[in-house]
C-alpha cells in the first residue's frame, strides 16, 4: 500500500467508535498494511493534520470518523481558492452514526470491506462544492470569511439548526433515523422563516418564509433524506432546493418527497433549481450555514464547484 495516513476521531458517535477504530487497528495489524495514524482532538484538527498530510508527501490520506471528520479531512486536499495541494488520494472508513459520503460514492462502509476498498485502490474522481461564508453573524460585526468544502450537501437556514440539535446526542438513545427526525420536528416548532435573497447564475431572486436552502451533488443528504436530481457525474453544477411557507398541513407531502426521494415538483414548498453559482444574503434575520452535517458559519455566502477534482478510493472497480 502506498504512503499512507490514517486520521482518525475516536470521539465519533459520542465516543462509541472507539470499538470499530480497535477493529481497524485489528484489521491493519492482520493484513500487515504499513500505516501512520494520526488521532485528530476535533473537527478542526482533523482538518489541520490532513493538511499537513497533504503538504508532506503521504499518496492517501485516509478519514476515519463520521461524515463530519471525513468532510475535514477532504477539507485538507484544497487550498482557499479550490485548488488541490497535491495528487494525494482521499481514503474513507465511516465509523461515525450516518454514512451519507460513503453511500454517496459507493465506499463500503463497513471496516474489513471499507480496508479491501482501500487495498484494491481504485480511485474515482469526484466533484466537491465550495462555500464562502461569513464566521459571525454580520450583523454582529467584525465578520470575517471563510471558505470550506463539501462532499454532499450544504444548508442554509433550518438545516444548521437541525445538525445543531441532532449532533448534541439523541441520536445515541434514539438511532439516527427516528433521533434525527425527531430533532426535526422539534427545530420546526422554534424555527422563524427568513426572508432570503437568493442569486442563481446573476438571476436575482428574493423569497418570503424561507425554512432552508440546500445546495448540493448527491443524493442522499443527512440521516435518510433523499434529493432525486438530474446531475450526473463530472457536472459543475449544484442542485439548488428551497423550502418555504411550511405549515403543518403541508409537512407529511414534503417528508414524504424527501425521504422517500420522490422527484421534486415546484410547488408552494418546494422548488428545485440548478445552477453554477449560487449567492445568498439573509435579508431579515441571520441565517446560518452548515455542510456534510455540521454548522459552519452565516450569511451572505456564495456557493459554486470547486475548481479541482478530488480522487477518491472507492474499491475493487472504478
């Protein structure tokens, strides 16, 4: 196997990975698969470690965690503008609660297959979303951008709430369908819907009662939620689905659209839309932004395809 490292996060599905990243070490250990491993202490130091990976010559560099410390580590292939640091290759092990990258990619997800995958080295090269964002409410002040990456979905409104809540923990005692969905009904009781500008491709926009905005390339996007969309593999462009003037009435045909993946009709609720670009400014209250599962930042940001392709190892055939 080539030059490789391992960043793994033990404090993944609330500590609970810890027995799969033993029946990694295990499994390594067996096959006699000379490795690095590198423990990250959070979200950011995993970033920071794949970074480093990066610059420093490793072939693979190998996220072993949940869908959020995969997104950092994938986050450590690019530099601020998109462009990769080096013809490193992306590795996955899930070993987290909800393997949204994993099935998106066909990346087996459990530990003997998910090692096999990365044995046989097969890599497919897949486009990833960029998001620029603020760090701080802008009407805090001081803000500050940022820039980040993603494999599957970014969400701009309820959705950050939602990951918010649903990352605190019941998904421990709940699972993380019924956990999930739960915090689901919980974020709509307290959520406010904001007014939102929105700018496809420099086609302005403004929306009333928008709940969330979620832009992405996949299919499955968090805990069993389903887009059924048009783009295929090498598109530049990104789905782009807005929910707005929910009310209770409504909430069974849109849960069931999403989470049965049924196509998507433009209706009162729900619209879905493409584009190359995608510019959003919260015109009323702040809105916040969230990617691959995790709250990030706020608005106004703006979404678009990175520029570089990422190679991922996805198994025995590409």
């Amino acid at each position: 196997m080539p030059n490789c490292l391992f960043i793994a996060n033990p404090h993944a599905r609330n500590g609970r990975a810890r027995k799969k990243l033993a029946q990694l070490r295990a499994e390594l250990e067996r096959r006699g698969v000379k490795h690095d491993l590198a423990l990250c202490e959070g979200l950011d130091h995993a970033r920071a470690l794949s970074e480093q990976a990066n610059r420093s010559g490793y072939e693979v560099v190998v996220g072993v965690g949940g869908d959020g410390t995969i997104n950092r580590v994938l986050n450590g292939f690019f530099d601020a503008s998109g462009r990769r640091l080096s013809s490193a290759r992306l590795g996955v092990i899930h070993i987290g609660t909800s393997p949204d990258f994993s099935r998106n990619y066909g990346v087996p997800t459990g530990v003997p297959e998910a090692v096999d995958a990365l044995l046989a080295g097969v890599a497919r090269q897949i486009r990833v979303g960029q998001v620029v964002y603020e760090t701080r409410p802008s009407q805090a002040g001081g803000t500050a951008p940022g820039t980040a990456f993603f494999g599957c979905c970014a969400n701009v409104g309820l959705g950050a709430s939602l990951a918010r809540l649903a990352n605190g923990g019941i998904r421990k005692y709940a699972g993380d369908f019924l956990g999930t969905f739960a915090c689901l009904l919980r974020v709509l009781l307290q959520f406010r819907p904001r007014t939102m500008n929105l700018e496809l491709d420099g086609r302005p926009q403004r929306l009333e009662k928008v709940y969330n905005i979620a832009v992405g390339k996949t299919r499955y996007i968090a805990s069993g939620l389903q887009v059924r969309h048009e783009l295929r593999e090498g598109d530049d462009r990104l789905y782009v689905i807005c929910l707005r003037d929910l009310s209770w009435s409504r909430l069974g045909q849109v849960l069931w659209t999403l989470y049965r993946g049924k196509p998507i009709t433009d209706g009162r609720c729900l619209s879905l839309a493409y584009a190359r670009s995608i510019g959003l400014v919260a015109a009323s209250a702040p809105a916040e932004v969230e990617f691959d599962g995790d709250p990030a930042g706020w608005c106004p940001c703006r979404i678009a395809t990175a520029p570089d392709v990422l190679d991922l190892i996805v198994g025995g055939t590409s």
